[in-house]
C-alpha cells in the first residue's frame, strides 16, 4: 500500500494529465490523458492547448479527418473526443447504457420491428457517396424511406424514424459522427461509414473493464465512487472492474476511502512530482484533472473552500468546496487551483482572477499562459464561447465579474481586481 499527503495526491493527479511536460501531439495526449468531454464551444480545444505544445487548430482537424480520433458518445451517454484506440468500446459501452431507452422510445413511437434495420441499410447505401447530414440524408434517401411520426413520435422526441436508425447504427459502430468543417467548437455534424474498427479486440462484455483502465491512467489515483459517477454505473459494478485491473491501492491523508493507481504507472508518476509543482495552465470547464475526481475540492486549499461559485443552468450558487461540476474556468499553479478565468471577446484576451497567493515569479508565468491562451483562442479558434448556447455577452457579464474582484491580486487582460471569499458574488453564466 502506497501513501500519499494531500499534496502529492494532487501532484501525482496533475502528472497523470500530462499538465507538467506538454506532449507532442493531439493523439498521444488523448490516449494518455482520457476522453475529453465536448460541449459545442472551445472547451476540448482548451483541454488539448493545456497538454500539446505548440497546438494549433488545423491539427485537431487533421486527426479528425485521419479518423486518428473521433467525436462519439461515451460515458453517461455523453459526447466526447475519443481515441481511435478505443472508439468502439465508447460505442459499445453508450449504446449498451441507452439501448434500453431506445427500444422503449421506437415501440411507444409505433415504430414497427424491422423497420428501423431496412431503413438503416438505405442510410449506409446512401453514404457511400459521401459523408451527409441528417437532413441531407433525407434527400438523398428514395422517397418514402423515411416515416413521419407523428403526435405520437413527438412525445417521446422523434419526428422520424431516421433519427433511431442512425443512432441504431452508431451504436453498432456502422456510422459515425463528424463535426461539420472538422471543428470542435459544433454540434453540427455530418454522417460517415465507420472505416477502422480499432478496438474491437475487446471481448464484449468487458467495456466496462477497459474504460477503468483509461479512468486510472487519466486520474492519477482513482477513487471506486469517482469512476462510478464518470463512467455513469452502480459503485458495486465500478469497484469490481478497478479491484480486478493491475493496480496499487494508495491511501490519501485525509480521505476516508482508499483509493487505486495503475501499478505500471506508480513510479513515473511519483518521480514527476516535482515537475507537476512547476505546472501553470488555464483549464477549460470540466477540465478532467477535477472532473475525474467528482469536483475541484480535492485541488483547492481548505481555505478556500468557502468560496461561492455558481452551478450550471439554473443550479444556485454554492461553495467551491462543494461544487461537484465546477462552471468556472480554473488556473492551475503551484500544484493547485488557485483561481478562474475567462475570455474578453472585445479586448481577445484571457482574463484571470486568483483567490490564492502565489509568488511574483507564478503571478508572471500565470500572464504568460494568459497570453498565449488568449492569442490562441482570437487567432486559431475565432472565440472563447463555453457551448452552443454561449455568447459574448455572456462572456462579457463573466469578464466583469472577474474584473470586479478586490484589488488584492492582479487581473491580467483587465485592472486590478479582488480574491474572491466566502460570500463573494459569482460570474453571470448562461444554461448549460
């Protein structure tokens, strides 16, 4: 049994994210740092500008277009960017968690058995002209292919019976989703034949087993409630897959529950220690350094805690020390969340605000990052917006509330602000 102080729990978690040595490319930085969750803004290009020196927009388009990494659903049915490497078992896994659904939603829809099978064969034939949208598909499929629903089909969500069959055929890894233009920042896509089937080595059954392994390689140490919550399934099923996978059980100051790490990854991780301390970069939302852990606690001073943030959509506000989805952007320094940040879209600029101290020497490496994250987002991306529903006003309402802050700590982009405390307000945010 390896143990840990709370400090080094959170040294050996920034390791694992690959947030001390940038890497060198989009792929091996996925493969080794997990799935990335997209929400139709530039948070995914944010996680990756973290973690590949040197990143520029048209290299997450190339591995998008070399289908060396795909945008699929995953975990908890979510979308996310994914490895080629494990794009099947993401398939398999999310077809598995909502195949249930589907079932109940086409029969209540009056959807009749083969139905769906027979349309699905004119989808794959009409694809192999080319990569279509939906409503391209309907034009191009012969008439009457596809079924209107009805009042009854709107009910349960469906106008058609072509949206159950093209997810009928996603989850049987047949098609597969591409942002239109190859861009992150959509939730627009067009369909596509699945060319390689990387993955399906994985016996069936086993998805669950193979996706703890990429759980524990991307947390660093791993707790059995934390994958249960990522991964979306019952605590007993989680701790049966992590206790059976080649892993080390590490005990935090602190934390009442042990937890695992990768037996192969113990050493190197602990040897980079030092080199995480040194770590500064600005995380998108759901950042997995703390989405893995079921929030930002973990990575926050005890002191700090009490800072009010706000949740998404229409959740209150609450504590820092509590959040278990953080809505802020953080900074990452000293080995620690230390503050948020966002994006001017008047001034194109990052905007930081911290509620730690740091020394002089972070304060300017801090700018530094703010800087180059900045000019990456107005001059590769074209913007700074969270989701599909964001916009610059809201952006602007989140800069002027960082620029708000008491002037205890400088604002890089802005003038001084202040900490925020326990009490203080929280930044304006749209729905999620």
């Amino acid at each position: 049994m390896e143990k840990l102080s709370r400090e080094d729990a959170r040294l050996v978690a920034i390791a694992a994210q690959g947030l001390d040595a940038p890497g060198a490319g989009v792929v091996p930085v996925v493969e080794r740092t997990g799935f990335l969750r997209t929400l139709g803004g530039v948070e995914a290009y944010l996680a990756l500008f973290a973690r590949v020196a040197g990143l520029r927009e048209i290299d997450v388009r190339r591995a998008l277009a070399a289908d060396t990494v795909r945008v699929s659903p995953a975990v908890r049915g979510c979308i996310y960017v994914v490895p080629r490497r494990d794009a099947a078992v993401a398939m398999r896994f999310a077809a598995q968690l909502s195949s249930e659904r589907l079932e109940n939603e086409s029969a209540k829809a009056g959807i009749k058995k083969g139905e769906l099978e027979k349309l699905g064969e004119k989808v794959l034939a009409a694809l192999a002209g080319g990569p279509l949208s939906t409503e391209g598909l309907k034009q191009a499929l012969p008439g009457g292919s596809v079924r209107a629903l009805g009042e009854v089909g709107k009910k349960v969500g469906l106008s058609s019976t072509l949206p159950p069959a093209l997810r009928m055929l996603e989850h049987q890894d047949r098609i597969e989703r591409v942002p239109e233009s190859l861009r992150l920042d959509s939730e627009k896509y067009v369909w596509r034949p699945v060319g390689r089937h990387d993955g399906q080595g994985v016996a069936p059954g086993t998805e669950l087993a193979r996706l703890g392994e990429v759980f524990l390689r991307a947390a660093g140490v791993g707790q059995v409630k934390e994958f249960a919550a990522w991964a979306g399934v019952a605590q007993r099923d989680a701790r049966a897959v992590l206790e059976a996978l080649p892993s080390v059980e590490v005990t935090v100051e602190g934390v009442a529950a042990p937890g695992l790490m990768l037996a192969s990854d113990l050493r190197s991780l602990l040897e980079r220690r030092p080199a995480a301390k040194e770590a500064v970069a600005l995380l998108p939302l759901e950042d997995n350094l703390h989405h893995l852990h079921a929030g930002p606690s973990a990575f926050v001073e005890e002191k700090h805690h009490g800072v009010t943030i706000k949740g998404f959509g229409n959740d209150p506000s609450s504590k820092l020390g509590r959040s278990k989805h953080l809505a802020q952007r953080a900074v990452l320094a000293e080995g620690k969340l230390v503050g948020f940040w966002d994006y001017d879209p008047d001034a194109r600029q990052a905007v930081t605000a911290l509620f730690d101290e740091v020394t002089a020497e972070t304060q300017d490496r801090i700018d530094a990052a703010a800087a180059a994250t900045g000019r990456f987002l107005a001059d590769e991306i074209g913007h700074g917006r969270t989701f599909s529903l964001d916009t610059d006003d809201y952006l602007r309402q989140r800069v002027a509330w960082l620029r708000s802050l008491r002037p205890s700590k400088r604002v890089t982009g802005g003038r001084r602000g202040r900490s925020p405390s326990a009490g203080a307000g929280a930044p304006p945010r749209s729905g999620r």
